[in-house]
C-alpha cells in the first residue's frame, strides 16, 4: 500500500507476530555464512536505524526484491529511530516472500541489552506494550546470520574482521548463533570463567564481527599491522589495513564490505593494497539530525569486488520537519527549565533517579503537550552509562536538565542560543534569556537588596532568591532558571556574582 499507509498507522500486533512466526524457520535454516550464487544485480544496505523513510528511498531507487535484483542488509535495522518495527516488519515480511533475494545480516543493535539502552526496548512499549514481543524479536534475532560472501570475492559483515589469530570464514561457519541473545560482556565474562554456552574464542569472534572498525591509514600513518582493542566503543578491536589485505588473501576474497559507522557521505573506501579493499556503506540520511547523505554499493555480475556507489537524502522535507521539531522541544524544555525543575523534584522527592514514565509525564505537564516522550527518552536524555547510571527503565532528572542550557556568546556580541550537550541549536525566542535582560531593572534592584553586606556580590542562593522574585512576575514559559543564570554571570567560576558582571552581560549581549 506505499509508505504512507506503514508511516500512519500501527501494524496489528497479531500480524506483526505472524510475521515473526513466518521468518524464523528461515533464519534458522540460513548458515551463517549465506553466499549469493553469481550473475545478479546485488545491492549492500549498511545501518537502516529504524529510519522507514530511507528504507523506501532505497527501493525507489534500487526496485523491489526478486529474481535478479538481491538484497544484502548489514544490520542495525532498529534503535536511534522511531520507526524500527515497521523497518524490521518490511524486511522480515519481504524475507518471508522473496527468501533467496533478501538477505538480512546481524548487527550489534540486534542484541536484547542493546536495544535496551538504545530505544527500541521503549518503542515496542510504547507500541504494544509487550515485553513478551520484545523476547520474542530478539529471538528472531539471534537467528540472524553472521555475514555474507557476494560473487566467492566480497565479504560483506557488520563491523570486522577477528583478532583470533588463524581464524577463516570455517570458524565462523561453525559458531552457534542462536544461543547468543546478546555480545555485550559476554566474551569477557567467559574468558573470567562466568560460564557461557559458547567458547571465550567464539565469542571474541562474534563480537569482533559485530563491534569492530578500521583504523584510518590518513588519520593514522602508521597503524596499518594494527590490531587492537576498539577503546572508542570498548568492544570489539581496531584494525589496519594490512590485517584486512592479510585476512582477505588468506580466505580467497577480494573486498570487505562493513557498516557500523556513519560517513559524511554514507560511504568510505580504504585501499589495503594488492587489490584488496575495506568498504564502509550507512544507510540512514540525516543521522541523528547530522545531516550526512545515506548510501548504498551495488554489485552487478562481473564487478569483480568494485561496487557502484549511490548516494542519496531519504526525504529532504520530512528531514527539515525533524530538525526543526526537535529544535522547537528543545526551545520548549529551556524556556521551562525552572517548572520543570520544580515539577521533578515534587515527583522525586529525595530520589535523584526516576522511572521513566515518571519522566515523560512530567514533560507533558509542565510543556502541556500530548506527546508520548518515552520513546524520546534516549534522544533527550542521553544514553544510560554515558549519564551516570546503568538503569535503561530510569532518568536522572537533575542531569537530564543539566543538558539544557542558555549559552550566552560573549567575545563578537554573538548573542545566545540553547544548547544540548555542547550541540547548539539556534533559540530564535530566546525564552529565559530574552526574560532576564527584558527585566534587567528589576534584577538590579533585587541584587543590590540582597547585597546585605555591601560587598557587591552576591552567591547561588542570593540569586536563587532573587530570581524567585522575578518570577512571580512572570507568566508560565517566561521564568529564569536560577542556576543557568548564575553559571552565565559567574563566567570566571569563581562562585560570586558582582554589579560588574551583571553589566557587562547586559552591554554584551542586549
């Protein structure tokens, strides 16, 4: 029915599970090496993410799966976007019709602790509500194959190749896949003697498989026999272009074909001499609202491992609605940093984690929006480990707030602009800021109340109070985030405020 009708409205729960039921015997039936006989046109999908509008783009240009025109996708089908069961639905669906002309490859976010921390836990909640479906896609995808050989040359894998020394494409084809739900820690933990149904040696494997990257010969002259742990993801190794050319000889391929990792221009080449080469194709335009091109490499009968390379942007209109949505709620959560403050500490008492639920209700209050925020929750949040806590089903709320903030340029007169994680998105209503400098008098005369000893400074809660008494004055969306405003006045961190600061912000910025 085209892409509206999947891009509108929610596919049936009872059919979403007949798709699962349809594709597993098929997966599990594939080795995990699947090779593509020769004489058709394959095309190679790196990282889709849960984007539906590029998955289409790609069947726009390339056709729909059949006789003569195979698909391979890399893996990363779900996480960071929101449309991940309607992409991992399509694809399985389309396996399920035409098997010998889809072939689907594991990825690192086809893992069950992944997609936990990643988004796609909270969008099949917020879909279905099922835990027990989310089990049951991981199930299916633990039955994913491993990687897949084109034309007996190009090998085509997630992320790389193993730091297992003396492993060939026979140690891949003899790994059970289907007991391995997850790679996170679990090469390590068998290696500390934790116990695990697979060997340490293939797990290292598969997890070498699915987390690996190249170094890059023009970045790092001299890593080319490199081969070492990938401290960037911290799993999985970093490897030189020599390892790859090596690797490839040994095993009679000509060209490694990779995702893992977004490009520019949705694609990379290494040379790695003697006519070997280590391809890197992503599949998903405007990533994470980077603005790169999606890519795909086509293989026609004969190529002899070079592929033809097609670039391309998904929808450039339905892009810019994005950016501009996300910069509008970003607006939104700076311009009420203050009632939401006030909101979180009312729902979290002494805690300083809170269920996410907790979270999202909070934001629909205090922003009076009715929109589901839960499978938002990484986007505005941040990733669990990297924000202080391991809890994928909780929010530190005092740290998600501190990802807001009024930055305010100083040298140039630049203005300000609200700010994420150090990712400035322009604020054209400027809401806490335009609020304070529109009632500078007002603050003045509160600052030189406050000033009790006369010293011409004043502290975080001497702000604190004079900004309570602002804000009486000023209606919902306009109040002054006590804290913002100290961290902007006291630029040289020295814990105090004085007149001088409080002018010299006023004649550099209004």
């Amino acid at each position: 029915r085209g892409t509206g009708n999947l891009q509108r409205q929610r596919l049936h729960v009872d059919s979403f599970q007949q798709i699962l039921d349809r594709v597993a015997p098929l997966l599990r039936d594939s080795p995990n090496i699947v090779v593509i006989p020769k004489n058709q046109s394959i095309t190679v999908v790196g990282d889709i993410h849960g984007s539906l509008n590029d998955l289409f783009r790609i069947f726009q240009l390339r056709g729909w799966p059949g006789p003569g025109n195979t698909f391979v996708f890399n893996g990363d089908f779900v996480d960071r976007g929101d449309k991940g069961v309607e992409v991992i639905a399509t694809l399985f669906a389309l396996k399920a019709a035409v098997p010998d002309h889809v072939l689907l490859n594991r990825g690192n976010h086809e893992d069950e602790h992944i997609g936990r921390a990643y988004g796609f836990f909270d969008e099949v909640m917020s879909k279905y509500g099922s835990v027990t479906l989310y089990d049951k896609i991981q199930d299916v995808f633990a039955l994913l194959p491993l990687c897949t050989i084109i034309e007996d040359e190009v090998f085509v894998v997630h992320a790389g190749i193993s730091r297992v020394r003396g492993t060939n494409l026979g140690h891949i084809a003899g790994i059970d896949r289907a007991r391995l739900r997850t790679t996170v820690k679990a090469a390590s933990d068998a290696q500390q003697g934790k116990g695990h149904k697979l060997s340490a040696r293939n797990l290292f494997l598969v997890e070498d498989l699915l987390w690996s990257d190249p170094a890059n010969p023009a970045l790092d002259p001299g890593s080319e026999r490199d081969m070492e742990p990938n401290a960037a993801r911290g799993a999985g190794t970093r490897y030189g272009s020599g390892y790859v050319r090596d690797w490839l000889r040994k095993n009679g391929l000509k060209t490694l074909v990779r995702s893992h990792q977004c490009m520019p221009k949705g694609w990379d080449k290494i040379d790695c001499g003697q006519g070997t080469a280590c391809y890197t194709v992503f599949s998903a335009s405007d990533y994470d609202s980077g603005g790169n091109d999606g890519a795909v490499l086509v293989f026609e009968p004969g190529s002899m491992g070079t592929p033809t390379v097609i670039e391309y942007q998904s929808t450039p209109e339905t892009n810019t609605m994005r950016s501009r949505n996300r910069q509008r709620l970003v607006d939104l959560i700076c311009g009420h940093k203050a009632e939401l403050r006030v909101e979180f500490k009312r729902v979290a008492g002494r805690r300083r984690l809170i269920r996410v639920g907790e979270w999202a209700e909070a934001l629909q209050r205090v922003l009076q929006l009715k929109v589901d925020f839960r499978p938002l929750r990484l986007e505005l949040v941040g990733m669990p480990l990297l924000v202080g806590h391991t809890r994928h089903d909780m929010v530190d709320w005092a740290l998600f707030l501190d990802r807001y903030r009024i930055e305010v340029t100083i040298p140039g007169g630049g203005g300000e602009s609200s700010s994420v994680q150090g990712e400035v998105v322009k604020d054209k209503e400027r809401p806490s800021i335009e609020a304070i400098f529109k009632h500078r008098r007002e603050l003045a005369v509160v600052f030189r109340i406050l000033d009790l000893n006369g010293d011409g400074t004043l502290g975080m809660e001497e702000v604190g109070t004079a900004c309570e008494l602002v804000n009486k004055n000023l209606p919902e969306g306009r109040k002054i985030d006590a804290e913002d405003l100290f961290r902007i006045m006291d630029s040289k961190g020295t814990g105090t405020v004085s007149v001088d600061d409080f002018a010299l912000l006023w004649k550099k910025t209004h």
